[in-house]
C-alpha cells in the first residue's frame, strides 16, 4: 500500500515503466474473439447463457441500445460484425420523454445542444431552477470518443483510430 500515491502520480510512472516492453509486447498474437454458449441444464435464463446466445441473431446493420447496467457489461463480451463506435440512427431523442407518458411536456423539459457555450448557459439556467424533469441531447461528432475508449481499443489492437470506427471489417 502506498497511501500518499494517487492514480494521477501512479498512472504516468506506470506507462514510463511499461513504455519498456512495447515492442515485445506488441508481437503477442491475440486470438480471435469467439463465445461458447455453456449448456445449462435449467430453464433460467443466466448472463452466461444469454449473451453468446443472442450474438447469434445479430445481422449486419443491426443496430443494438443497451442501458447503462449490466447489459452495458454483458455487450462486451460478445463479438460483433459491423463493430462501430458510435454508428447510430439520428433518432429524435428528445420526443423519448413524450412516449414514455408526457406528449405535451408539463413534467419534462427536452433540450438539443451543440455549442459548449449553449450547453454551458443551459446548465447554469437548468440547475438553478429546473421545475421539470430535464432531457438534454448533446451533439458530438461522430468519431469522437472518451479518453478511457480511445485507450481500451488501442489496448484491444484495434488501433483506437477512425480505422477502427470506418473501417470495421479491416480489425474482425
């Protein structure tokens, strides 16, 4: 235990040291990403069942949401065609609210935004009195993606780059 040290220190001092094996590191061949479906001998239906399982219905040009619990986990363990970051329908986002049981918005409020100064007055103005239920879409480009993202695909040796993102069948 090191407890003076926080990630902000420790991160850096890692990635130096580890800077050190790239080049062997890098030769390591990764085996093709496959699921097993395990043969259950119940009629519940189990993580470890369900996922390899649904991967089987999956068609190219699917387009698959997932909520942020465990199926945003479970997702990661299935392989997918057409593996694209962020490849999604221009939905209209802000009329979610109207068909889930307020059409003419009296408990919600439903925003668009695409500068960081609309965002920013938006925030300000929202918190300091929203009287509603508040659904903000932000508009980002596309390929765009967080830090920690970025860093799991350049880990995963999809290189982490719009390749990755246009050009999906070139890393399958």
């Amino acid at each position: 235990m090191f407890p003076a040290i926080g990630m902000k220190q420790l991160i850096p001092k890692l990635a130096e040291c580890l800077a050190l094996y790239y080049a062997e590191v890098s030769k390591v061949v990764i085996p093709k990403f496959v699921t097993v479906v395990p043969k259950e001998m119940t009629n519940e239906i189990t993580h470890a069942w369900f996922w390899p399982h649904l991967e089987r219905f999956f068609k190219p040009k699917d387009l698959i949401v997932m909520e942020t619990g465990t199926s945003n986990f479970g997702i990661l363990d299935v392989p997918l065609l057409e593996k694209k970051y962020n490849d999604i329908s221009n939905w209209e986002w802000t009329s979610l609210f109207k068909v889930l049981g307020d059409p003419e918005e009296k408990l919600l409020q439903t925003h668009t935004i695409c500068t960081k100064d609309k965002l920013s007055m938006l925030l300000k103005k929202m918190f300091a009195s929203a009287n509603k239920i508040q659904l903000v879409e932000v508009m980002m480009d596309k390929l765009d993606m967080p830090g920690l993202l970025k860093g799991s695909m350049e880990l995963r040796g999809e290189a982490g780059t719009q390749d990755a993102v246009l050009n999906p069948a070139k890393f399958a």
